[in-house]
C-alpha cells in the first residue's frame, strides 16, 4: 500500500504541498505552518494538525464528506446524475459492475480517509507533548473524532481494511477497523468526563464541533453496526449503542461550517455545480416503504426542492457551498435507540424511542417529521420496516445509507425488488497496483 501508507516524516512533508495557506480564513489553520520535527514535538503545531484534519475531511470533491454521502444515496438509488458526462456519479448510480476500479469516489474516499487516519494517529502518538490537561484532552478528543469517522466511514463502504500504517499491509476485517475506532472513542470519552478541552485548543480548531457530544454519537453509531455486523445481533454491543444513544445531547449542534473559501463540497456540487439531484420526492425510498403522498412528511420537503416535473435540487445540508453539515442528529439518536430495542424485542420501548422521530415537529435542525405515532403490528420484523423507513427520511444524504440497507436485510442487487446497487465497493486500482495483499473485489 506505497501510495497510501506513507510513513510519519514523508505524511508531514506531503502535508506541506497539499495544504496551502488559506488567507482571510481563520477557520482552518494550516497544518504545514510548522517543520517538520515541530509538528511532533510543539502543542501548538499539533493543534495546527488537528485543524487540518477537519479540513481533509471535509473540503473538496475529493473529501469523504462528499464521496461517502453521494456514494451511500446512489448506492440505494436515492440519487441520480442530471448529466451523464459526469462519469464517476453516473457510475455510482447505475452501480453492479459499472463501478470501475478508478472511479474517483471509489479512489478518494479510500485514499482520503487512510490520509485523515494516519494524520490522526500522528497527533495520538504525540500527545506527550502536551503539558496542559485541557490541550492534551482537546487535541486527543479531535484526533479520536476524524480517527473514528475515517475507519467508520471505511467499514462502511469496503468489506476490508488495512489497520497499520505500512507498505504491503495487510487487510483485516471491517469489523477489526470498527473495534479500533470504538476503542479510541471509549478512551476519549472518558478524558472529556473528566477534563474538557482548553480555551486554547478549541481557537486553534473550526468552531462547530461539540467534541464530547460528538464522541457518544459517534460512540452510538459504530456499536449499532457492530452489533449487526457479523450477521447475528450481538445484545451487547446494542445496549452500548442505547447508552452512548442517549447520552449524546438532541440540544447542542456539532456540525461541520463551512465559508466562502471553504466550501460545502455537496453545496458545491449540487448548488453551483448542479450535478446530481434526488431521484423523486421519496427520496429513493421503494417497495411500499415511500410516504404516500410525500407532501404528508414535512421532510421531504426538507431536503428536496421540486423545480420540474422530474427535477429534485438538494436543500438543507447540500443547499449552497456554505451550508452546515451535521456531525450527527438528535433523530439519529432515538432511531439508534428504537433499533436496538426492537432487534431485543423489547417492543413498548423500540416504539417509544420510534415515536419520539415519528411525531416531533422540528428539532435544532429544522426537521420535523409531524406524523401520527406508529400503529403498525408491535412485531420486530414491523419495527424495524418503519425504522429503517424513518432513518432513510431522518438522515437523507447521510453516508449511511448503504450500511443501513444491508443491516435491515434490504433486497440486494439482482434480488427480487432490489433496494441496492452494490453490496460494497471495489478495491481501488491505486491500491491494487501498489499493494499485492490487496484483497479480491467483494461481490457486488
């Protein structure tokens, strides 16, 4: 894996050429403002890295922030490309084989997040050279944070993950890249219980992200796939995901912001940009599961606009190139929490939390879904319909889209009624040519 396993020293001179200085933005700080061995032996300069992490996750077409998001919508044909000469959307969403090794979504999103992981695991192993409580807790809170969402998002996508930062690595399970993940979390929340993150720290990084929050969110999510992910619900990981579930606040943001200079890639895209769009006013949603008529759930209009009679611009968090994007949101929270419950069977509150979704009017957000509490059959397998129905009008847009199709045993490609268009995603041609323990390509 040459071109993606960089080693510590050639990763911080890489950064020196793939960051210039953004002048009259103070909302990212560039992480080659110090030399090299600076940037492992200066607080200061680790918070300067912690900044560009946030910046490579989000800015650019190349970013997970775009390719995670269009990659799980086309990949349940929520999406569709408005022109077909844009090559790499069109591939996403005719999906199967189509998706060519060098798709750049494909590419980037592999590339991208084993960058963000390596810088992130650069600011952990340095942490020594903090000697304030409240740096040292900031900077490993922020690290923990984009470490945990480049293998989650990974896991997501890719059935197996390279955990070591080396030539030739080798690939171990997406359930190994999760348990990493979840451990950086635990450990991090445990520093913010105790010591939250200095004024110092919190100037040095974008302003938006609640990293105590933000880490039990996070925290909720990986353990809900986990307690899927080998096939068989595991109880125990599920009541983790309620806990960290409901602890996460449903009343503080944690968001990603975004200016004039640095933009909104999926605003860019959809906005100036004008490549994809919602494929109808149900979001993509089929086999019965599409609110009849969608004008009834207030979030569809939430997130599309109608322009024509076959054309759905994005709004809310893809509106413009300087529109917020969540970190999480509070309907995640209580879907997490309704799922868990109804996969133990514990009805009354699986429909409580589905409930809380089902029938809130707005939220810090803006989204509110306004319809009756659920009334359906108290069975799992009716439960988790209207959940999954609920995370797909909830979380529209989210990355998630893919995962949650395969957990909810959603008919796959070439099944009967298919809901998919891949099961994961190939093994990009950089890695392949670079890296001979490259794995087969999964099956589509």
């Amino acid at each position: 894996m040459k071109n993606q396993k960089i080693k510590r020293t050639a990763l911080l001179l890489l950064l020196a050429g793939m960051f210039p200085v953004v002048s009259c933005n103070k909302e990212y700080i560039n992480p080659s403002a110090a030399s090299v061995p600076s940037v492992t032996s200066s607080p200061d300069a680790l918070m300067n890295l912690c900044a560009g992490l946030q910046r490579r996750f989000t800015i650019g077409r190349q970013s997970p922030l775009y390719c995670a998001p269009i990659g799980g919508s086309y990949g349940v044909y929520a999406l569709y490309t408005l022109n077909i000469g844009n090559t790499t959307e069109k591939e996403l969403e005719t999906g199967k084989g189509a998706i060519t090794l060098i798709n750049s979504v494909v590419t980037q999103m592999w590339t991208q997040c084993l960058l963000t992981r390596t810088e992130a695991e650069t600011v952990l192993d340095n942490l020594n050279v903090a000697t304030e409580a409240g740096d040292k807790v900031g900077l490993k809170a922020y690290a923990s944070i984009f470490y945990a969402l480049s293998m989650g998002t990974l896991a997501q996508f890719y059935e197996q993950i390279p955990l070591e930062t080396e030539n030739n690595a080798t690939f171990s399970p997406r359930a190994e890249a999760l348990k990493r993940a979840i451990s950086m979390l635990e450990s991090a929340d445990a520093d913010l219980a105790a010591t939250a993150p200095s004024t110092k720290f919190l100037s040095k990084v974008p302003p938006g992200i609640d990293a105590k929050n933000t880490v039990k969110a996070l925290l909720a999510r990986y353990y809900n796939i986990q307690s899927m992910i080998s096939g068989t619900y595991d109880a125990t990981s599920g009541n983790k995901a309620i806990t960290y579930a409901t602890a996460a606040s449903r009343l503080i943001k944690s968001e990603f912001r975004f200016s004039t200079v640095t933009t909104n890639p999926l605003g860019e895209w959809n906005f100036t940009v004008n490549v994809f769009g919602a494929i109808d006013s149900t979001l993509g949603l089929r086999n019965g599961l599409a609110p009849v008529p969608a004008a009834s759930d207030p979030r569809v209009g939430f997130y599309i606009s109608q322009t024509g009679p076959t054309t759905y611009p994005l709004k809310a968090f893809a509106l413009n190139t300087t529109a917020v994007y969540p970190v999480y949101l509070p309907g995640e929270m209580d879907l997490i929490i309704a799922e868990n419950y109804a996969r133990q069977n514990q009805f009354v509150q699986a429909k409580t939390a589905l409930d809380a979704v089902r029938t809130k009017t707005t939220d810090i957000y803006g989204i509110g879904a306004a319809q009756p509490a659920y009334s359906g059959p108290m069975t799992q397998a009716a439960l988790l319909t209207d959940i999954y129905k609920q995370r797909r009008l909830e979380m529209f847009l989210s990355g998630q889209e893919l995962e949650d199709s395969r957990r909810f045993g959603r008919p796959g490609p070439n099944q009967p009624n298919e809901e998919r268009n891949r099961n994961f995603y190939p093994y990009p041609l950089i890695e392949r040519d670079n890296n001979p323990s490259t794995p087969d390509d999964p099956a589509i």
